[in-house]
C-alpha cells in the first residue's frame, strides 16, 4: 500500500454525539472508533514452519492489520490528546511488550516518551525485534529464549512499525506518546480519556492501515464529552 492509499484510506468522518456534564472538576472525553465501507478479511497465519508456536494456536491466529468487531467497530486504534495538553513526565513503571506463540502481545503498545519498555521472549524460539523508527533511532536485536528482557526507551513521540526479521508474519506498533492521555480501543470499538481539566483539545485517533484523524473538543469543567471517529475503509 502507497502512502498516498493510506491517506485516501484514512478519509473519515467524525460526530460529536453528546455532552453531559458531570459538576466541577476535570472532564473525560469518551467515544467509539467505526469503520464505513468494506475492510480486508484478516488472513490466517501459517506457522508450520514453527511448530513450538504452532501448537500453541489450535485454532490459527488471523492477521491483526485491521481487527474489527459488532456494529462495525475498529480495535487496536490509539487516540490521544496531540495539542492542549502538556508533556508529562514518564510513569515508573514500564510499558510491557510480550512475544508469546509468535505473535505481538498486545498488538499495539502505547506508551510515554521516556518511559522505560521491556521487551520478553516467552517462546521456545528466538525472535528479532526490529522497530522501524523513523524519528527515533532505529535498531534490530535478537532475543534467543530464555534470555532477560529487551529493555530500551525512546526520546521522542512517534509511531513505530514492528516486525520480527525471524518470522514475518510478526507485526505491532509502538504508540511513544508526549502525556498520559491516551487510550487503545477495545474490541467494541470503545475508548475513554478521563482526567482532563478544562479547556479546548485536539484528539486524534491513529489507525496502522488506515492512518489518522484528529478532532478539536472543548472541555468544562467537570463535562463528559462523547465524540465517534469513523474511518473510511477499503478492500486492499
């Protein structure tokens, strides 16, 4: 797919549904990734050629470019505050990224610039993680089994393609993110960004096939704001 189809793909149309207001204090915006239009059917993945990891999947696992669900909903999305509020500090604690029956767990990772990101092979199977960062550095290492964590940071916000150079079938997402408000929706669709104090923001919802909208919201104090994004998808 060119850039250019994943901008096209990305074209989406967004509703603000509803306001609530919930008394003083701060404000949560909350809401619900769609698609409209006809998505690729995931692909069932083949890993005869691993059969540690193959036996772990009886039923085999599909692709994870683009995860629908009931009511045309979208999982995996990240949707953050891009603009209106300010950098944080990292948490303590470490954003966790897991390879487990070959395969991303989760397939998508949000976490803060700054913040420390382990990175553990649960397999039988070596694994070489190589994420294909464009502002940060780039790097590739290897992970034979049994090995301690990967353990790495980043300096800068982006989003990150990842793959395993071993078994091609491996991909995820590094969403490094500049604050604490952010969300990956769930299966339904769903997300929340709670926390925020009053004030005008800009969220945007980020999807890896289908690229990126942002809406601008405005938040009172103590409001609830219920905002839909929907993408426009196509059969690649």
């Amino acid at each position: 797919m060119t850039v250019k189809h994943v901008f096209l793909a990305a074209f989406a149309t967004f509703v603000a549904v509803s306001v609530t207001t919930a008394g003083p204090g701060s404000g949560t915006i909350s809401g619900k990734i769609t698609y409209e239009g006809t998505p690729a059917k995931p692909k069932s993945i083949d890993m005869s050629k691993e059969p540690s990891c193959a036996k772990q999947h009886p039923t085999p696992i599909t692709t994870e470019t683009v995860v629908t669900g009931p009511g045309n909903s979208l999982a995996n999305v990240v949707v953050y505050i891009s603009a209106g509020a300010p950098d944080e500090p990292p948490p303590s604690t470490s954003a966790n990224f897991d390879q487990k029956g070959c395969q991303y767990l989760p397939h998508v990772l949000a976490f803060q610039v700054g913040q420390e990101l382990k990175i553990s092979n649960d397999d039988q199977t070596s694994h070489n993680i190589h994420p294909l960062a464009k502002i940060n550095r780039e790097w590739n290492k290897s992970q034979p089994p049994g090995t301690p964590p990967i353990i790495d940071k980043y300096d800068k916000a982006e989003m990150i393609p990842v793959k395993c150079n071993i078994h091609p079938w491996m991909h995820g997402t590094f969403a490094v993110l500049k604050n604490s408000h952010y969300s990956v929706s769930s299966d339904d669709g769903s997300f929340k960004l709670p926390n925020l104090p009053p004030g005008k923001y800009t969220v945007t919802a980020y999807q890896e096939s289908y690229g990126e909208m942002t809406q601008d919201v405005v938040i009172a104090g103590g409001e609830t704001k219920t905002i839909s994004f929907v993408f426009k998808a196509k059969p690649y």
